[in-house]
C-alpha cells in the first residue's frame, strides 16, 4: 500500500505596507549624480567626461574662470560650436548639470 502524501503547501502572501508612499517621491534623490549623468550624457561628447577634453575649441571646464551665473548663461544660450540647452534640458537639469561643472574644477 502506497502512501501518497500531497502536500500543498499554500503560498502566504504577505503584504508589506512600506511606510511612506507618494508624497516627495522623485524629487532629487542625488542631485549631483544627476548632474554628473546629465553631463556625460550631454556634454562629454566636447568636453570630456572630465571637462579636460576641449573639443571643437571647448575650454578646459576644469579651468573655467567663470561664475556659476555665467556657466548657466552658456548652458543655456550656447556659445561659438556650443549648441543651447534651453530648449534639450529643464532649468533644474541645467542647475545641476552646471553645479557639476563646478565640482570638477581644479583651483591653482
Ligand atoms: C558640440 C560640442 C559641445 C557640447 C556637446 C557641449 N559643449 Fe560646452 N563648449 C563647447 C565649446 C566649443 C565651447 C567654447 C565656446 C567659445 O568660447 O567659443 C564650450 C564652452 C563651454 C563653457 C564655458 C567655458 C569657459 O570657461 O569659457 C561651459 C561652462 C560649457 N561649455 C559647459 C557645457 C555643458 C554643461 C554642456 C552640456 C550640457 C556642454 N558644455 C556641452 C562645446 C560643447
């Protein structure tokens, strides 16, 4: 006599209520890794992916004597082979990407 034991184990579904849900959820989580994808995606091309590579006539970003409201200036209305980003990235993204810009210069 065979002795056939059928053993359903029957799934528990567990439902975890994480916490907080909605409210700030895709708001700036590392705005400076953003700004570090936003430049490789977007600007590396010309300037290197660390600003040095001066393509086309580009300066060395890591030089850049300019202010940060100048950068914008630039990201935002070009300049010389430098195509204008108004109209490619959002204001938050051209802070950030800017701001980046700035965390890669070298002061001598
Ligand atoms: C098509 C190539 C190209 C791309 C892409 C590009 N740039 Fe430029 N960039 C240039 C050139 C060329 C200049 C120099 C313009 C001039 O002085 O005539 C320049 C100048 C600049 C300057 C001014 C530097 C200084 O000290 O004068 C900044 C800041 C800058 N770029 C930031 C960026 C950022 C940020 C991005 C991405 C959002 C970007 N660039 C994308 C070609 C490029």
């Amino acid at each position: 006599m065979k002795r056939i034991l059928i053993i359903i184990g029957s799934p528990v579904l567990l439902f975890f209520a994480c916490g907080s849900n909605g409210a700030s959820g895709d708001e700036g989580r590392h705005p400076k890794d953003k700004g570090a994808q936003l430049f490789s995606m977007h600007c590396s091309l010309c300037h290197g992916k660390d600003g040095g590579l001066g393509l086309n006539g580009a300066k060395d970003l890591r030089r850049s004597q300019l202010t940060a409201a100048e950068m914008k200036a630039i990201v935002l209305n070009g300049k010389g082979a430098m195509m204008p980003y108004k109209n490619a990235l959002t204001p938050a993204e051209i802070d950030a990407v800017v701001a980046h810009v700035r965390s890669m210069r070298v002061n001598e």
